[in-house]
C-alpha cells in the first residue's frame, strides 16, 4: 500500500547545492563581479527564455540538439538559453541606441544544455561572463585575457594556465589546405582533439568535412607547434604567407603576447596554443581556454573569444565583441577534486550561545554590535545545554563561540571560545570586536 509520500529526487543532470557549495559558488561569483568592475565592466541581465530563432544556428548543429526547447501557453516557438553570450548580442542589437558602444557588460546567471552528464558538467549550470562589445581593437583582447588571469588570481589560484589562439590562423590554414569552405566542421573536429585523439579527429575531419587524410593530417602537425609564443608564430609565418587573413591573425598574437610581457604577466601563466579551437562557431578571432595546472583533465574552466559577426545576425548595425565565461559549476567540481571546499556551513564565523534565556535581549544585542562591525554573527535561537550549542557550532562550521551568563553581564566581559583549539578567554566587552578581529585575521 503506497504511503503516498512523493520520493525526494532531483532530475537526471541537475543538482542541489549544499550550504558548503553553495557558500563556495557565492564567493566566486563575488570575487568575479569585483573583478569585472575594476576594469569597468557594468551588470546587465536577460531572460532565461528566448525565442527559439534566437538561440537556433548560432553555437553549432551540437548546441542545437542540446537545447531544452518547447511551445509556451501562448504558442510561441522558444527555448532556454545556452549561453549568455548569444543573448548578449541578441540584447546588444536590441538597445543599441541606450547603451552606445564600446560597451562593456558582465552577466551572472544559470543556462541550460541537454547534454550527457559528467564530473563538472550538468544540464542547469551557472555562468559568469564578461564581454566588450561595438569595438575590434586588439586591445580589447588583450584586456579580455588580463582579465582571466587577474579573476583567477583574485580566487586565489597560483597554479594555472591561460593557452590563446585565433581563429584567423587556423582559417588561414584551411585556405591553404583548400578546406576554406569547411571551416566550422574542421574546427569542431580539432576541438575534441583531446577527448577523441589524433586517429578520431582524422575520422571525424574526413566524415564531417570530406578532409582527406593528408589534409588532416597537415591540420594536426599545425596544431601540434609547440615552444615559446614568439618561437611558433615565428613558425607559423611562412606557413600561412600570402594568405591575409592568417597574417593578420599572426599579427594580433604578436600583438597581444607582446602586451602581456609589457604588463607583467608570468610566462608560465600564458601561452599559445595552435590546438585550440573551441567548439562554437561564432567565434572569428582571439580565443581562450583557462586551465588548473594542479589538475588539467578537469578541462577549461574559463573560455571564450572574439565574435565579430554574431550581432549582425539581428541588425545591420556592426557590433564586434569579445568576452570570456567562467564555468563556476566546472570550477566548482574542480575545487571539490582538489579537496579547497571549506565544509562551513555558515558564513558567520562567531556563534553567541543562548546561555541562559532570561538574557535574550542581551545575546541578541552584542550579535547587532558585531555585525555592525562588520563581523557575521549567529545567534543561537533556542536554550538548549551548552554543550549542545557547541555540537551545533562545531558542525556548521563556525570559529568562535561567544558565552555569558549573569557573572559576565555583572563584570562587563564575555568568553571567546576557539571551536578549534578549544581555547577560551574572557575579555572586557569593549575589547570584543578588536580581540575577535585580530584572531580572525591571523585565521
């Protein structure tokens, strides 16, 4: 005989996010829009459904079949977005008489893929995107990549891996190759380079593309170059001579690594990689991928590039962009692997024990003093023993654990309790804030 329970269970693909992950996920968000301001990039946000015309045709044949698409009550043809970048354009298009250009954009919000499931990929997933829009100028890519690798330092990563090229050189090559009229599906052939390896993406080039073997083989010597940025543009050069839109592409990456030698940027940090072509087919110029030195095979979590066409799809205006997502839910499994989430269930690092509830007014007035200091505060709701207070605070996560009963309030003083060490000292109530201060910042 059923219960008539409904069974708790979240969808195929899809996931929930505990207290621990969902704390990790806000603080990267944070460090991503203080990031994304520091360069002047300003918040915008769109709706989560689009018209199907919108979404169709943009990413690829692949993005096509993953979109979750349907017929709304009022019969409209419309699909949930992939990307935020198609309706960035779309957005670009639609209020570029309100927003002028260049304009400078950073977006935060969930898509939807209908893909296979994997560690660091689901169906609902959340991007945090900046972009530059209504300008070519190399310096615009140069900005996007100084931008990844400030947001990675900001989350505090030593260990990573930005790896550039561009569109253009790798088209250069096909028209060379005599493959110029193929380009989308040779690209997305090379861009599963390392998932389905050198014998796959032959196959695949020769199926998809009608590259013979030869051809593609010449392809993956090209993205085979290895050494120095310098040394394979260096490389590169006769290679693709005669061929404008390759020299120009050269001519941009020659551009850029120079500019981020200019401005510091460690050499282990940046570097070209010819491989790299990334999946999606708006993209015409720079691109990027992002990736953990300590852990490479999570794959790139922050991608992205030059699209000089995409906005014309919707006006006749020209509206070259380029921009950069993060991958938060990728980053997140990422740090997961790497053991970096925190199990704190609590952003408040002080827990106030409701030690006797005749005192609550008291309690609840030194958590308002504490905050207003900028220090997160929880106070224990119920008059539960002590020990049972602690249990909860050791649990959640918190560091500190501030008591008093009628003795302290007489005296003027408080208990500190490190929920670590187990330590505890008494200290007057106008050295509070300052004593949990500085054990905070020697945390």
């Amino acid at each position: 005989m059923s219960s008539g329970l409904i069974k708790p269970q979240t969808l195929k693909g899809f996931r929930d996010y505990l207290p621990p992950l969902a704390l990790a996920r806000e603080h990267i968000l944070e460090v991503a829009r203080q990031v994304y301001r520091s360069y002047g990039f300003t918040p915008i946000d769109t709706p989560a459904l689009e018209y199907a015309e919108i979404l169709l045709g943009k990413g690829g044949t692949e993005s096509d079949k993953q979109l979750f698409r349907f017929t709304d009550q009022g019969d409209r043809d419309v699909a949930m977005r992939f990307d935020l970048t198609v309706p960035f354009a779309r957005f670009a298009a639609q209020h570029f008489n309100e927003i002028g250009t260049p304009f400078k954009r950073y977006h935060q919000g969930t898509v939807w893929r209908g893909e296979n499931t994997q560690r660091g990929r689901y169906r609902e997933f959340m991007q945090s995107d900046f972009d530059t829009i209504g300008t070519d100028s190399n310096a615009s890519d140069i900005e996007t990549l100084l931008v990844i690798h400030d947001l990675f330092g900001a989350l505090g990563f030593d260990r990573f891996s930005i790896r550039v090229n561009n569109r253009m050189v790798l088209n250069g090559l096909l028209e060379k190759l005599g493959l110029a009229e193929r380009t989308a599906q040779v690209l997305r052939a090379l861009d599963k380079l390392h998932k389905i390896g050198r014998d796959g993406v032959i196959a695949e080039m020769g199926e998809q593309a009608g590259a013979s073997p030869e051809q593609a083989a010449r392809v993956l010597e090209f993205a085979a170059l290895t050494g120095s940025p310098h040394e394979i543009l260096d490389h590169l050069q006769p290679l693709l001579a005669g061929s404008a839109v390759g020299e120009e592409g050269i001519a941009r990456l020659r551009e850029l690594f120079n500019a981020v030698a200019t401005a510091g940027i460690a050499t282990d940090r940046v570097g070209l990689d010819v491989s790299i072509a990334r999946g999606l087919d708006y993209y015409t110029g720079t691109i990027y991928e992002t990736f953990l030195t300590d852990d490479p095979t999570i794959g790139s979590v922050c991608s992205g590039g030059r699209y000089d066409n995409l906005a014309g799809l919707f006006t006749s205006q020209k509206l070259p962009g380029v921009g950069a997502s993060l991958g938060v839910d990728r980053l997140l499994a990422a740090l997961e692997k790497l053991g970096q989430i925190s199990a704190a269930s609590t952003p408040a690092p002080v827990l106030v024990v409701l030690f006797d509830e005749s005192c609550l007014g008291q309690y609840l007035r030194i958590g308002r003093v504490l905050r207003a200091a900028g220090i997160n505060t929880e106070v224990f709701p119920d008059s539960k023993k002590v020990g049972k207070q602690l249990q909860y605070a050791d649990r959640q996560g918190f560091q500190f654990a501030l008591i008093a009963g009628s003795d302290e309030f007489q005296s003027g003083t408080w208990k500190i309790k490190d929920l670590k060490s187990g330590e505890q000292l008494s200290v007057a109530e106008a050295d509070l804030v300052s004593t949990i201060r500085s054990k905070l910042n020697s945390k």
